[in-house]
C-alpha cells in the first residue's frame, strides 16, 4: 500500500488530453514539493515534473503538473503513442523517518 | 552529460551478500546527495537509501535498518550499496539516483530525483 494514491490506469486516444491524479495527505503533498516520474517500459524513471509543475529542460510542455491542497495532478496533452508508460508521483513525507514516498504508480494507454 | 552506471547485481541465496556499484559522470559527484531505489517485478517504486555529499548523513528504510549499508567515494565518483541477509522480499532493480535537496534558513530537506541509472537486477532465490 503506497502512502501517495493514483489510479491503477488511464486511457486516452491519440491527439487527446489525460489527467493522472495523486493524492496524499498535509504531511507528504499538502506541505512539499510533488514531483512527477515517467518510466517508459523496460527502462529506468525519468524525471518529467519537479517543484509541483516545473520541467526539466528537454520536457515538452504537453505535460504539466499541478497541486491543490493534498493532491497533485498530472496533465498530458496531444496524446503520442510513445506516452505510453508507467507514470509514478513523488514527495517528501515529513512525518516518516524514510521520507521520501512514491504513488503505486498510473499505467498510461494510448489507445 | 549527467550518467550514472549501475552493476554489482545477480543471483544470490537467502541470506547471502551482495556489492551494488554506481559509476557516475558528467557532472560534480562531491556535491549532490546520492540514493537507491529500487522496483520489485511488476510493481512499484521504493526508495530505499541515501547518503549527504561528504558521506556524514546516511538514511534508510525501515525494511532494509541493519542489513544494508550505502557508502560513498568522491575520489572514484562511485556509490556503492553493500547489502546483506539478503531475503525474497529484497528482489528488485536497483537504481541509483542523484538527489536534489531543498536549502533554507531552517535546514535542508529532500526534494527529488534528478537523474536515475539503468538499474541493475538482484535475485534473491534458492
């Protein structure tokens, strides 16, 4: 059981717009710095999101990154087909000494 | 170009030790915390392990408190995770990753996870 909660799956057509939510708690999103990891199948995550919604250089800006309170939203848009990974949210969780905490992580599919 | 290479994985007993090795380049090994984490077959992300720049601080989770140890050479540009009583549950990928920390007037405190390794693979199995 993940401290950051996301849904299992998200689907969208190609060109389309998705949304990946994950919610936490005041201890982890609602008083840190969210940040949003893309890992395409078979390899290593790759940083998309970071500070809520800043993007390495390199990010296109068809991904964005929001937070409202306890919860943290991750925007795609004109949906490719070479989205399709595993996207996971990351904060830092004050309350526990380990700290740092994942979501169990959103398979996205562009159908 | 930031590049961090893992190796060190393999096939090892229950209750059997294993090295974890990261080589990295492409930018000041000396000033970013460094961590592991690691990704059990088919499920999720873990952190698992961290070290501060000059090796002073080091942080693990509760699961891993007493059995693995991470380390640090800025000389060599290298981290290193030396895992013992290896059990099942430690059957994952490793990564490793460069970690950025957040500094104010209070203190510092984590922040994330700039760029990760390929990840080496570690079986614990009979």
């Amino acid at each position: 059981q993940s401290v950051l909660t996301q849904p299992p799956s998200v689907s969208a057509a190609p060109g389309q717009k998705v949304t990946i939510s994950c919610s936490g708690s005041s201890s982890n999103i609602g008083n840190n710095y969210v940040s949003w990891y893309q890992q395409l199948p078979g390899t290593a995550p790759k940083l998309l999101i970071y500070d809520n919604n800043k993007r390495p250089s390199g990010i296109p800006d068809r991904f964005s990154g929001s937070k409202s309170g306890t919860s943290a939203t991750l925007g795609i848009t004109g949906l490719q087909t070479g989205d399709e990974a595993d996207y996971y949210c990351g904060a830092w969780d004050s309350s526990l000494s380990v700290g740092r905490v994942f979501g169990g992580g959103t398979k996205l599919t562009v159908l | 170009e930031v590049q961090l290479v893992e190796s060190g994985g393999g096939l090892v007993q229950p209750g059997g030790s294993l090295r974890l090795s990261c080589a990295a380049s492409g930018f000041t090994f000396s000033s970013y915390w460094m961590s592991w984490v690691r990704q059990a077959p088919g499920k999720g992300l873990e952190w698992v392990a961290n070290i501060k720049q000059d090796g002073s601080e080091k942080y693990y989770v509760d699961s891993v408190k007493g059995r693995f140890t991470i380390s640090r050479d800025n000389a060599k540009n290298s981290l290193y995770l030396q895992m013992n009583s290896l059990r099942a549950e430690d059957t994952a990928v490793y990564y490793c990753a460069r970690e950025w920390y957040y500094y104010d007037s209070s203190g510092y405190y984590p922040g994330y996870f700039q760029h990760w390794g390929q990840g080496t693979l570690v079986t614990v199995s009979s």
